[in-house]
C-alpha cells in the first residue's frame, strides 16, 4: 500500500500579527486545513477542510464569510469549554435561502460584534500542505473528518453534521497517510487510510 507522509504546521490565527495564517510563507500553500480551538491538553477540532487555490485566498473568503453572518456563530466561551451553542444561524431554513438572512444579521448585528470578533480569534488554524492530486485530497480531508465524527464526546459532536465530504469510492486504491505533529489533536488519527 502506497504511504504518503503528511506533517501538519501551525497553530496561525485568522487575526494580523506574527502567527496570522496570511502573513505565513505557507499561505501560499494549498492543501488541508483544520479549524481548532484550545481544549485541555490540546486542540478540538472544529472543522476540517481543503482547498485547491491558496490557503491565503480560501481563509479570506472564510473570515469574509465569517464577519458577514454566512457561517454559524457559536457563544465563544462555551465553544472553548466543547459546547456548541449557537448566537446566529444562516442555515435554520436551509442553506439555499441564506441571502434572505443579510438584513436580519444586520439587524443584529451589533449586539453580537464582540462575540464575534472573540468568535473569530478563538480559532487555531493548522495547514496541512498538499500539493497532489484534487481528488486525493478531497480523500484525506474526508478520512481525516470521518475519524473525528466517529471519536468520543466531545470531539464527535464538535464539527457541524451537514458538512459534505467525498471519501474514497470502492473502485479507488486505497492509499495509507502518516500525519505528523507535535502537537495534541483530540481524535486526531496519526495514520489513516484513505
């Protein structure tokens, strides 16, 4: 069985300074990425995604997303505790009606600014360089998240049931990846099968 060695670097914030994901020489890196947060002795994953453009071009539509209300906000001190518990939701009647949400995001928006920008600079960012083939990465990308979904509480419930991921197909050749970091992922396989 083919292995591919991976290594996982970070942790970079979506906020400016030193440890900013943009200001980073591997923005320009396209590949895997997790979105974490810090949890007892290590890291919780929340989210788990990939891009083919840069890591830079795809965190900037994440964080314009992100302050414009198209993605969930969590209360930022129960998401650090593991808990979920949501301050806005642009997808409560579906993900294709979210446009209609923009005025009543706006409406609310200024109750929630601070919570959102302490939202915002909770997330530790780790990039998983990758230069390979799109659809091997997509794989690794849904290994990786489908290893998270299958873990213990917290980490299980921690991603957002209706992200979509594309795994490996039965007429594809499995292939083995060793993921290294020093750091502790909670549910994070080292190696995978993919």
């Amino acid at each position: 069985m083919e292995l591919v060695n991976l290594k996982l670097f970070g942790p970079f914030k979506f906020t400016n300074g030193r440890s900013s994901v943009f200001s980073d020489k591997l923005s320009n890196e396209r590949g895997i990425y997790l979105w974490t947060v810090k949890y007892k002795d290590g890291y919780l994953v929340y989210y788990v995604g990939e891009t083919g453009k840069s890591f830079n071009d795809r965190f900037k539509i994440h964080l314009d997303n992100l302050k414009s209300g198209q993605y969930r906000i969590y209360d930022p001190k129960l998401f650090t505790q593991g808990n979920k518990k949501l301050i806005w939701n642009p997808y409560k009647r579906g993900a294709l009606k979210r446009v209609r949400y923009k005025k009543e995001f706006n409406a609310i928006y200024n109750s929630i600014q601070q919570q959102l920008e302490n939202y915002i600079k909770l997330f530790e960012l780790f990039l998983i360089p990758f230069k390979d083939k799109d659809r091997l990465r997509l794989r690794i990308e849904a290994a990786i998240s489908m290893r998270l979904n299958k873990a213990g509480e917290p980490i299980g419930s921690f991603q957002d049931e209706d992200i979509k991921y594309k795994p490996r197909k039965e007429t594809e050749v499995t292939l083995s990846v060793k993921l290294s970091s020093p750091f502790k992922i909670h549910g994070l396989q080292r190696n995978l099968e993919v």
